[in-house]
C-alpha cells in the first residue's frame, strides 16, 4: 500500500490518500477546505491516476469534513462514518462558526453507516478494519491495516502523548482512555499511527508515553 498525505484548512488537519497497484484508493478525513486545497487533492488522484474508491471518516467533525461534498461530487462517492456521530450533520455549521469558520457550502451527511468490525476493501486484497474508539467524539473509529502494520486513527490519539479533545459534543476523556487502553493499545506496539493532526508515531512510542 502506498500513502500521501496534506495538510488542509486552518485546523491543520491530516488528509490521507491510500492506494495499491490496482490505482484503486481510499481518501481518509477529506479536510480540504480552501478552494486551492481541493485542487491540490484532485491534481495528485488525477497526476497518479487513482480511481476513489472509498471516502471514510475517522469521526464527523468539522474540519475532518470539510471536503466531504467536494469529493463526492468529484468523484461520486458516498462518505462512511460512524453513526453515533450523526448529531454532528446538523451542528457541524454552528460549532464551526464558532470557531471562526465557515463551511463553503452546505455541510455534509453520513452517506454510509460503519460499525466496528467492519472491513473496508480496495485495490488487490487490500483491508482496512473499522474500530470504534468513542471518546473524541462517540462516533470515533481508526482504520487498521493489519498486513502493513498501520492504523489511521483520527483525533484519539496523536504523537508524543497527545490526544483529542473531549469537550466537545458528546467528548468524555474516561472513555477515551478506555478505548486507547482496551481497544487501540491491544493492536502490535510495531504498529505505525496516523493521526488526524501532526506527525505519525508508534504504538511503541505512545505506550511509553501513557505508560500502558
């Protein structure tokens, strides 16, 4: 599997593009938000020759989303998200004014339920695992690649012993750590982490850090 990732709109949220040999790919977390960012997203999948295949979401907030509707009109295809985030469709607009911002259109829905457990298939056999880690937010989910030893994780976990925020709607911190404890910190500590805000990291690393 090969990787390309952006840094998008003012929250500098992480965007990845995963694809095999097939160029059939996955976007995970469509953050484009500025009409330049949604270019530079549909330069490299039309320079690479990538077909989209699927649209996933690590959870619904705004700036994970705001390019949900740029890519499925682009590209026609549905977002999946996990369904515990649905109060986010209709107040995604207001808590993103409220900080600040605006979405350029009208805010997206989930276009595909996803349930852990759930295996997401593209290109030659590769698979992406859904498991549901509330905490962030009660709809948060990573995807785990088991055969290339990753994991795109969102906002429940980030480097050096970082973690998102759980003040927001429907946030609680024990159950984030519940969920890091019980769910994500059982994956191999080789298992590389891609976070939904800055660099990678290693479940090694981050075991160390939250002394798990």
């Amino acid at each position: 599997m090969q990787l390309k990732s952006f840094e998008f709109n003012p929250i500098a949220e992480n965007t990845y593009v995963l694809w095999d040999d097939s160029r059939e790919c996955v976007i995970i977390d469509a953050g484009c938000f500025f009409p330049d960012e949604c270019r530079a997203l549909q330069s490299f999948i039309e320079s690479e020759r990538l077909t989209v295949k699927h649209l996933l979401c690590t959870h619904f907030h705004f700036d994970h989303v705001f390019g949900v509707r740029f890519v499925e009109t682009t590209w026609g295809v549905r977002c999946a998200a996990h369904p515990a985030d649905s109060w986010w469709e209709a107040n995604n607009a207001a808590v993103c004014a409220s900080f600040g911002l605006r979405f350029l259109g009208e805010p997206p829905v989930i276009g595909t339920p996803l349930a852990d457990g759930d295996v997401i298939r593209f290109g030659l056999g590769t698979t992406l695992r859904c498991i549901h880690l509330p905490g962030h937010s009660p709809g948060g989910v990573a995807f785990y690649d088991e055969d290339d030893g990753v994991a795109f994780v969102g906002d429940s976990l980030f480097a050096a012993g970082g973690m998102g925020r759980t003040d927001l709607h429907g946030g609680d911190y024990a159950e984030l750590m519940r969920s890091l404890r019980t769910r994500l910190f059982t994956l191999p500590d080789s298992t590389v982490i891609y976070p939904g805000h800055g660099p990678s990291t290693t479940l090694r690393t981050e075991r160390w850090y939250h002394n798990l």
